[in-house]
C-alpha cells in the first residue's frame, strides 16, 4: 500500500511570505510606509516566548516592523487594556498580537475587544469574528484556520460539496475552520461536521469525511481505522508526550497518529511541518494587509 501525499506546510507558507515580501517593498516604495507590528506578552511561558520571538524574526525578514512588549505576570487587566488603547492610536502600529494563553486573572475575551478591529491581525475580534460567519468578508481571518484554508487551496484539494469533519469546537481554530469552509463562495461550499467531547460515534463521523481536521489537543487521537482511504488529513494539534530520549525530556506531535493514518489517507500534513508554520505566514500576510488598508 502507497503512503499519502504530505502537504508541505513549510514549502507553501514559503510561498506566501515571497508575496508578503513584495507586498510590503511595495508599500515601502510607493507610500514610504513600513507595515508594523507589535507582540505584547504577559509573563514568562516557555512556549509563549518562543512563538514570539520566532514571529518577530519572521516579519523582520519580510520588512515588517516588529516590537516586543512584555508585561509582568501580575500586570492588571485595566493595565494591558490601557496599553491596548495606546497601541490603537499609534499610526506605526498596524498590528496587535496579544499572546495567549493570558493568566488567569485577564479576561482573554476582553482583551481581544480592546483591540481595534482594523489591527486584529490575529482574527479575533467579535467584529471579524460575527462577519466571519455571516459571511461579510472579515477585516482578517484567525491565522491557523487561513492558513488550512490556503493549504487546502494550493494543493488542489476540492471543497465544493465535500464532506469536512473537524475534531474541536474551539474558538481557536474548530468553530472559524467550519465557518470558513461552509462559506456559499469560492474554495468553500463544504458540508461541514463539528464534533466534540460530548459528540457520538466519533470514530463513525470520521470515516465519513472526505477532508478531516483535528483540532482538539489529544495527542495521536486519530487512528488508521477512523479515516476513510483517500481522505485528506490535516493535523492541527499540538501536544507535549514523554520521550527520555529527546533533549528537553519530551517531544511534541500532532493529534494524528501520523504513520498509521499516512497508510490510509490519500494525503496529510506532517506535524510539524505542517499547519504551523502556515499560522506565522498569515499573520504577517494580515500585517501587511493591515498596512495597505491604511493607504488604500
């Protein structure tokens, strides 16, 4: 039996920084505009730093602008909604990042209202997030869920009236993917499934699925016999095992039991090497975009 085709995550995402690249020389050449971009973290988690430093290097690359801006992990919510405000009146800022996850203390949902809608480069403003489902052609979309939209598009995978089943309702990428796919447009039209931890016969739903996405942080949680052959797999988790073996004492892997289900699948994701790396293109993609709002 032939193993699936891998989605190159990284291959595609290269692809869509060399069109943010000359988006923002050409900003840069015909308004004197630098798009930026501003990282505001709160505390001192390990993973949080590193996805946010590896951000900052990526935009510098492309000729985006980029500052950091770390808070004590005690800072008040009143605190970073001030800083947000201040971020939102500041003409060389044209996109805010707060890092999640926030402590305990900050209302996430809250923070993410603070933001102006037309800085929301990472997607989550009740107003991109309400014109996302209804289909009013959002300000920006969440990042993790464009960037399996636009691996789906570049490898030819047909959505018109395929069955989709997403594992995950999360806010993060579980609910905006089904909103995305089930779009009456263009590279959408699907007929989409969502499950969860209260939902049936999982295992049945996925067999079912001519493009199945798993979005819900249980590491290998889909095996060989939930995919139908042929299938398209895309693994969006993330997800910390023991390994005595690796440096840190651990390793992360997806929520597809990767060589098992490539067997199956007509094609799949790697992870990593995947998703996540098409997360950071369409976040620097929506910097750009934001910029060129501002001078269109």
């Amino acid at each position: 039996m032939s193993s699936a085709r891998l989605i190159d995550g990284k291959a595609i995402s290269t692809q869509i920084h060399s069109e943010t690249l000359a988006r923002t020389r050409a900003l840069k050449e015909k308004y004197g505009v630098i798009p930026g971009i501003t990282f505001v973290r709160v505390g001192d988690d390990p993973a949080s730093k590193a996805y946010v430093r590896m951000k900052g290097a990526k935009a510098d690359e492309l000729g985006i602008r980029s500052d950091t801006i770390v808070l004590d992990e005690q800072t008040p919510q009143a605190e970073l909604l001030a800083l947000i405000d201040k971020l939102n009146r500041d003409p060389q800022v044209h996109g805010i990042l707060v890092q999640a996850p926030l402590p305990r203390h900050i209302k996430e949902d809250e923070i993410f209202s603070g933001i102006d809608p037309n800085k929301d480069v990472d997607g989550f403003h009740p107003l991109n997030v309400g014109k996302l489902l209804l289909g009013q052609n959002p300000l920006f979309k969440p990042c993790t869920p464009a960037g399996v939209h636009e691996l789906l598009i570049r490898t030819g995978v047909p959505l018109s009236g395929a069955e989709v089943v997403i594992l995950g309702r999360g806010n993060i990428v579980g609910k905006p993917m089904a909103a995305i796919l089930l779009q009456k447009e263009k590279h959408a039209d699907a007929t989409v499934t969502l499950l969860h931890s209260r939902s049936r016969n999982i295992a049945e739903h996925c067999r079912r699925a001519d493009i199945l996405i798993a979005a819900m942080g249980q590491a290998h949680f889909v095996k060989a016999d939930m995919v139908k052959p042929g299938a398209v797999v895309i693994d969006v988790g993330v997800n910390r095992v023991d390994d005595p073996q690796a440096k840190n004492g651990y390793r992360l892997v997806g929520d597809v039991d990767f060589e098992a289900v490539r067997q199956v699948a007509g094609a799949i994701t790697p992870n990593p090497g995947g998703v996540g790396p098409m997360t950071i293109a369409m976040l620097l993609a929506n910097t750009a975009r934001a910029a060129e709002r501002g001078v269109s």
